[in-house]
C-alpha cells in the first residue's frame, strides 16, 4: 500500500514506538492521528506531524469505540491503524507472596491482548468501506514482544497477553483476507523506549549480551522502519514478525 495520503492512526503515537512510527509515516505523506492518554505528549507529537490528538484509555473499550470514530471522522477515513500501548507485572505465577494475583493477570490482558484486539475489530469495519488499491483497503499492525516466544521469570502475564497478539496474527488475516485488510504484529526484543530509555551504556549491554547483532537497545525509528515496510509489501500478511537482533530472552 502506498503510504502517501493515507489516514493512520497510531494508538500509543505520544512516546516510543508510536511516535517514532507516526513521524515517519507523516513523513512520508500520510495523515495522522494521535491517540494516546491524557497528560502525554500527544498534543505535541499531533501538532508536530499535522494531525489531530485524541486523548484515550484503550481499557476501556466502548469508550476507545466513540474515540476511533471520532478520529476516523478528522482523517477522513482509516487505511492503517497501529497499537503500541502496552505494559505488563512482575509477578511469579506462585511466589513468596503466593498466587499470582489474578486481578493483575486480568489487568494486563485487557492493557495487552483484549485492547489490541478491540482497536483491530473496529478498525476493519472502517477499513472495509474503503475503494480497494490494487484490492487491499487496510493493514492491521499490533506490537507483541519476544517475550511472547521466551517469557522470562515473573512476566506469565505479559508473555500470555503478547502471545496472544502474535497468536491473532494469521486467523486475523484469514478473517480479513476477502476484505483485503492485512493483519500483522512486530514483535521487538528491548529497545530504548520507555523504562529502558536512557538507561546507562553498561546496563544496556548486560541486558543485550545474548544477542547476536547488533549488542544494543533497539532504537525507535528501527521499529518504525519496519512498520513502514509492512505498510509498504502487499505480500506481507499473517504474521508476528521478530525485530531483536537475534536475541532470545534467557529465563531472567
């Protein structure tokens, strides 16, 4: 798909991943809209790509529904949605404290795997009304992790949240393929976004020592160059596509 003129959303577009995926897609001639949580830099982050910002709690799922269309309404319409928000507990399924709290498991299934799947639903019913080009109306880009394949010791709700999203990818995009909408996830290793960002040089290496190349946090606008190409190949579909560097999480 062209990225040119098209209508994007990015949910999470305030920080990380997002942002740096909403500037270069703005880049190169798309339109796009923020849609992030109060107090972010959202409205920053809009202004600086000429799109609009619109302020959401991905948890809560209706309310996430009347924010999509809304941004819809100020695009002019959906071509490509992207969702990084996300975040996860440590918590052992049985520890020093006991049981995993299931009210923290529940948590960040909804955070994860139930807001990811609920902004892809509804984005294809909007994508769906689009004039096909070259018969594709719409791709789906949801962020998993490698933890997803190699939970580490206390993320069994992370690892089963991100699971799920990589899970989706190919029964998605068998739902979707008689509309032509594309449905893939990225699945990064550690990059410097968020906790990890600006963390000492000798903390980034001992996190990194069991990748293969290059020994480093991954960097934003890596993971925005593969959002870009996904957008870009019509052959890539189906998919939970690994951007780590040829890491494997060790079990801590």
């Amino acid at each position: 798909m062209e990225i040119s003129g098209k209508k994007v959303v990015v949910v999470g577009g305030a920080s990380g991943f997002g942002r740096a995926s909403a500037e270069l897609l703005a880049s190169r001639g798309a339109k796009v809209a923020i849609l992030d949580r109060e107090g972010t830099d959202g409205p920053e982050v809009a202004s600086s790509v000429g799109g609009p910002f619109m302020p959401v709690d991905v948890t809560d799922f209706s309310g996430t529904e009347k924010v999509l269309a809304e941004a819809v309404e100020a695009l002019g319409g959906l071509h490509v949605v992207l969702t990084t928000a996300g975040g996860g507990v440590a918590e052992k399924t049985f520890g020093k404290n006991g049981p995993h709290a299931l009210e923290t498991f529940q948590s960040t299934i909804n955070l994860n795997l139930i807001a990811s799947f609920n902004i892809s639903r509804l984005a294809a019913a909007h994508m769906a009304n689009n004039e096909p080009e070259d018969e594709e109306r719409g791709v789906i880009i949801n962020t998993a992790s490698i933890a997803a394949f190699e939970g580490q010791i206390g993320q069994v709700a992370y690892t089963a949240a991100k699971a799920g999203i990589a899970g989706m990818c190919l029964t998605m995009a068998r739902d979707l393929g008689p509309v032509g909408i594309r449905a893939l996830a990225i699945a990064p290793s550690l990059f410097a976004t968020g906790l990890t960002k600006g963390i000492p040089d000798e903390f980034a290496k001992a996190l990194t020592k069991d990748a293969a190349f290059p020994k480093r946090l991954g960097r934003p606008e890596e993971f925005a160059k593969l959002v870009a190409a996904i957008v870009d190949n019509p052959m890539l579909n189906g998919q939970c596509i690994r951007l780590d560097a040829g890491q494997r999480f060790a079990p801590k």
